[in-house]
C-alpha cells in the first residue's frame, strides 16, 4: 500500500511541474528512472530509454528557449496545454503501480492531466495578462519563474514526492477557483 501512495505522489508531484514546462518533469522522470531512483509501471519502460533522455533532453532545451521568444510563447501556451494534460496523464500512469489497468489510467487522466492541463491553463492565463499589461515585457520573467520552479519541484520530487504531490493539489485548487471565478465575470458582463 505505501509503494502505491508513492508512486501515485511521484506521478501526481511530476504531472504538477508539466503544468509549468511539459518536458522539464518527463526529462526527470526519465533520469529518476534510468539512475534506479523511482521505477516505472509496466509497459512505461520507454520512458526510462537512452533515447527517451535524448529526445526528451533536446525537447527541454527547446521548450525553455522558445518561451522567451515574444509571441512565440503565446503560442505555445496553446499547443502546451494539451500537451501538458498528455504528459500528466503519462507521468502518473507510468509511475502508478496498481494491478487495475482501467483504475490506473483513469487516475492518470484525472489526477495526472486534470492537474497539469488546469496549472498550464493558469500559467496560461497569467502570460495573457502579463502580455495585455506589459506588452509582452513581463512574459520572459514569468518564463524564468515557471522555468525554475519546474526544474526545482521536479527535483524535489525525488527525495519529497508527497509533499510536492499536495502543493501541487493545493495549486490546482486554487486555480481551478480563480478561473471558473474570472469565467463567472466574464459570464455576467
């Protein structure tokens, strides 16, 4: 039962850093994996692959420089949100070790990409703002916060996998009330 509550906290903890920057938690997750820090669920074993870290190591160095870019990074908000839900659900998927296919991806899809797609949706709404108040000027400030913060959780994750895994739930809860909150202005304006 405890390996269960790990592997769930590490999928959940590293489907929260996708919410920031897709490929900085998938990148971890794979260097966790192939240095036997956290092992995956069956069928995942792609993910631990020499050439899952090499594709994964450029698509991080990518994915962190393009969000600099003015305008760019707007753009990517919306590829990155789908992207982010894939690769929540993936994450904790794969580290979910349980015996019930259908339980397993059922709480990857909801825990794993509900979480990252509603953190990345907030991250999204917040460089949308930074861009209508600062013209843009914030947006790599903001990139640099989301950059660290994602490398610095997803790191953390290793040694405090639960921890994490609860700020992250405390996280999607608060975005998920400021948004359907901004919907609901919007909806009565």
């Amino acid at each position: 039962m405890t390996e269960v509550i790990i592997s769930l906290a590490v999928g959940i903890a590293l489907s929260a850093c996708s919410g920031f920057r897709v490929f900085i938690p998938m990148l971890v997750a794979n260097l966790a994996t192939r240095f036997h820090i956290f092992d995956l669920s069956t069928g995942f074993e792609w993910l631990g692959s020499a050439t899952a870290t090499y594709i994964l190591g450029a698509a991080t160095i990518a994915e962190i420089m393009a969000f600099y870019i003015p305008v760019v990074d707007n753009l990517l908000d919306t590829i990155t949100t789908p992207a982010s839900f894939i690769a929540g659900t993936i994450l904790t998927t794969s580290f979910l070790k349980i015996d019930s296919p259908e339980l397993q991806w059922t709480l990857g899809i909801l825990a794993g990409g509900g979480l990252a797609g509603t953190i990345q949706a907030g991250t999204g709404l917040l460089r949308l703002t930074s861009t209508k108040f600062t013209g843009g000027f914030g947006n790599p400030f903001l990139a640099t916060l989301e950059n660290i913060i994602s490398i610095f959780f997803s790191i953390l994750t290793l040694w405090l996998p639960i921890l994490v895994a609860i700020l992250g739930i405390l996280l999607f809860i608060w975005l998920l009330k400021n948004i359907l909150k901004r919907f609901k202005k919007k909806k009565q304006n």
